[in-house]
C-alpha cells in the first residue's frame, strides 16, 4: 500500500492550493485582474523597458500567453508597448504611472495569503524552505538548458 506522498506530488498540490488562494485574494480585493494579469503586471513593474519576449522568459510562460496579458492591461491603461529601437519587430513593454499602485496592491493581497497558508512555519522554516526551492528551481532551470553535468 502507498503510505506515502511523493515529493513532487505534494508540491504540486501547494502550488494548486496557493495559486487557489492568489485567485481568491484577487477576486475579493477587487481589482479587475486575473492571476495571469497581475502576475504579468507586477513583472512590467519589475522588469520596466524589457522586451515583451524577455517578460515572457522570466515568467516562464509562451510569449503569445503573455501577449494576451499585455492586450488587456495595455487595453486599461496599465501598460504600453513600443517598438525596440534595436529591433522595430520587437516590442518593449513599459509601466504607465497607474501601474505601480495596482502592482502594489496585487503583492499586499498575495503577502496576505502567503503568511496565512506558511502561519504554523518558523521564520527560520520560512527562509529555508524558499532557499531550498529556490535552489530546486535553479536546478531543474540548468536541467532544462542542458547545464546538467556541465
């Protein structure tokens, strides 16, 4: 008999939860963003004046993914998108000054849930277990590149 989760079964389940959560967090503050739409949002914010492919790369998501983000965002004034002097087929995408404030907000709503999901781990807890999964992440990254064995 299986008495035993495996591993990667119990992350994914903590990934659905939380990403569970982030919507619900969203839909009650009222912000008129999907999970996807602010997840993009708060990375414009972070990454201002970046290639719409390169946004797409840091999100790991398909770059016609993130378009669709960006038309909606772009549609409420929240973002726009210019050609890259460099490369006139290339799009950067930068905040407007209405950004910011909601990007804020969207962390507040997620930093809400995040410490009310991990509230029975120790700071110490907390601090580790993002190292290690950071640390996993990394790893499967370089996997994923062929840096493995590299």
């Amino acid at each position: 008999m299986l008495d035993e989760s495996p591993f990667g079964m119990i992350l994914i389940d903590c990934a659905r939860l939380l990403r569970a959560r982030f919507d619900r967090a969203l839909d009650d503050a009222r912000l008129g963003l999907t999970a996807g739409e602010a997840r993009a949002l708060v990375y414009v914010c972070r990454h201002p004046g970046s290639r719409q492919s390169v946004l797409a790369t840091h999100m790991w998501v398909e770059p016609m993914t993130l378009v669709g983000f960006l038309d909606r965002l772009e549609a409420r004034g929240l973002v726009v998108r210019e050609p890259d002097p460099a490369d006139r087929r290339a799009k950067i995408v930068q905040p407007t000054p209405q950004a910011e404030p909601l990007a804020l907000q969207v962390l507040e709503a997620f930093r809400t849930e995040r410490e009310s999901a991990m509230a029975d781990l120790s700071a110490e807890e907390i601090v580790l277990l993002k190292d290690m999964l950071g640390r996993l992440r990394n790893r499967m990254i370089a996997d994923d590149r062929g840096g493995a064995g590299q």
